[in-house]
C-alpha cells in the first residue's frame, strides 16, 4: 500500500516562477576587440599546433591534451573578467586558458617541457599549471577536481568581500562526476559567486556525451539545486563574450551560481595518445568546414573592411612569438635536482 505524503508536502510540481538569468545577446565588439579575439585565438591555435609538434619530437613527456577548436569558449569568456580580481580554475585541458589569461608563451611552453623556467617551475607540466599572481589555479589531472576547487575559491572571494567571481571550467565527461553535484549543492545553499562552465566538446575521451549521459543537455544538470543554466554556441566567439557578461551580471549581483554549457567540438583527440578512431575524419572536417571559430571571426574582420594583409601580419606576428616560445623552451635548463621538494609541500611548526 502506497504511504501518503508526508505532511506539508506536496506531488506538486516545483514553481517554475524563479527568477532567471536573461537570455544573451550575441556581443557586439568593436574592430579593436573583433582582432584581439582573432589573435588570441589564432595564437592559441598555433601555440597548440606547435606543441603538438615538440610532444612527437620527445620534448614533451606525459600527458598532453590540445585545445585545437574549443579556442572560442576561453577567448570569449575571459574577455569579460575582471584580471585583478576574479578566479578561474579548469581541467588539464588547460594552456589554451592560461593564454587567454595573457599568461607568456614562453613560460607555458617552458612547462610543457619540464623546464625550470616554466610557470610552475617545470614540476606541472601539460596537466598541472598555475599562475597565482594570475589568479589562474590550475590545470587539475582529477576529472572534476577543479569543480570543487572552484567552489573554495568562490567562498574565498565571498568570505573576502573583494567582489570577485570564480570561473571554473569542466567537460561534458566531468559533468558525470558526483563530487560535481555536491558542489552544485553547497554553491547554492551559500550563494557562491562561481560560473560553472562545462566545455561540451561532444566526446568524453572516446564516448560521445549522448551515449555517456542520460541527460545531455548538460545547462539544465543545476535545476534540482535552482542554478540555472543557458546553453550557448561555443564555436561563436561572440556569443561565449555575450553569455560572459550575463553570467557576470547575474553572479555579481548575488544571485548564486549559474552553469553555462559551451557546446564546442575539440578538433584532435582527448590526448596526443588518442587515435580518435571513435568518430570519422568527415564528422571532424564538416565540423571544421562550417564551424571554426577561428574562421568566422575573420570573414566578420573581412565584412568591416579589414585587409587580408592585415590579418596575414597578425598571422605572422603570432608564428614568430610561438617559435620564439619553442626555441626558448628547448634551450631553457632543467630544474636542478635539488629543487625536487621545493614548493610540494608546506611545513608548519
């Protein structure tokens, strides 16, 4: 026999009365902003393409995940922070993020080859970068980790009063982990100024998101916590900036946490050692073909009168900064072994 509900409950379905963000509205940038999004993307673009390039020579050991066509979604978003107080945080899909961040080339691609000029002295690596002075935490090797970290960072900006918003970036296979929800919770219950970003570039190593999740519309994983969440074009550098600054808006203004999901397509395997035998070379070259948010910016640069001149200068410009960061990263000495439990652990007495 079926129980009753218990009193002061109800089979009712949950008002759908809450408030919510408003819906973004495609950014509108000035030629200024349309070709530093063309060049931070570019130079994103071909920093990866050259890493790609130094992990087959053996210069670069470990793990390595490229962010070849999701160059839109860290671009776009990080535009909008605020460098001098917000937070962010991410996976070890992480170089593309820290360049957007306006980290040095030549300290990223230092790290990539475990040199003692990197941004973590050579003990990160690809997975594990951070920039503190940056207030970039990371590059984490744990799937989801970040999501959590990011929660305590949150806090941290909360607990301050200093008016700064975490950023935590995960990926449609993270979006699986438990630790993610848990997280959703607290963040709500305190109000927690943080924008979850789940980069949703299809595959989950080698699963797509459809076959991995029983719910792939991945913005609305927050509606059992009230955290609302908005689905944007990833591959739309424009409209990751126009999502940013709702999110911002709706985060600042104390309103608790928000979930964008970034609906991007990564063009190389999940690491360099991947195959990536789970999908066809079509499927990649359509998405290329149609999509590329590197080549959508530049028909918008050709459409207000840029010169292709102009754009092959800026093409030029970035070649010569990213070989600049190879050669510095080969001819840069290893750490010095006695600096091999420097900087793991704190004492305290």
């Amino acid at each position: 026999m079926a129980k009753s509900p218990a009193k002061g409950r109800t089979n009712e379905p949950a008002p759908s009365n809450r408030e919510r963000p408003n819906e973004p509205k495609r950014y509108e940038a000035s030629k200024e902003e349309l070709l530093e999004f063309y060049r931070q993307m570019l130079l994103i673009r071909r920093f990866e393409e050259k890493a790609g390039q130094l992990y087959g020579l053996g210069f670069i050991g470990g793990f390595c995940h490229l962010y070849i066509g999701q160059e839109a979604v860290a671009v776009g978003l990080q535009s909008a922070l605020d460098g001098e107080k917000d937070s962010v945080i991410t996976g070890y899909r992480d170089h593309g993020h820290m360049l957007a961040y306006g980290i040095d080339p030549k300290e990223i691609m230092a790290e990539l080859t475990g040199r003692a000029a990197g941004i973590s002295r050579g003990k990160g690596g690809s997975m594990h970068m951070f920039s503190t002075e940056k207030k970039f935490y990371g590059g984490h090797g744990i799937v989801g980790a970040q999501v959590s970290l990011g929660a305590g960072l949150a806090f941290a900006h909360k607990y301050r009063g200093d008016g700064g918003v975490a950023m935590s970036y995960f990926g449609d296979g993270a979006a699986n982990q438990g630790q993610v929800y848990e997280t959703f919770n607290m963040a709500e219950l305190w109000k927690l100024p943080i924008i979850f970003v789940i980069e949703n570039n299809q595959y989950a190593m080698g699963t797509s998101v459809n076959r991995a999740s029983s719910e792939d519309q991945l913005y609305k994983r927050g509606e059992s916590f009230r955290i609302p969440g908005i689905q944007v074009d990833g591959m739309d550098v424009l409209a990751c900036r126009g999502a940013a600054e709702e999110a911002l808006a709706w985060v600042r203004a104390g309103k608790g946490p928000i979930i964008l999901e970034m609906k991007t397509y990564r063009y190389r395997g999940h690491s360099m050692s991947d195959p990536a035998k789970y999908r066809s070379r079509d499927e990649v070259q359509a998405v290329r073909e149609k999509s590329d948010p590197i080549d959508a910016v530049k028909k918008e640069l050709e459409a207000i009168g840029v010169k292709e001149d102009e754009l092959k200068a800026i093409e030029a410009e970035i070649r010569k900064a990213v070989n600049e960061s190879a050669d510095f990263a080969e001819q840069a000495p290893e750490p010095d072994p006695a600096e091999l439990y420097t900087d793991v652990l704190v004492e305290t007495y």
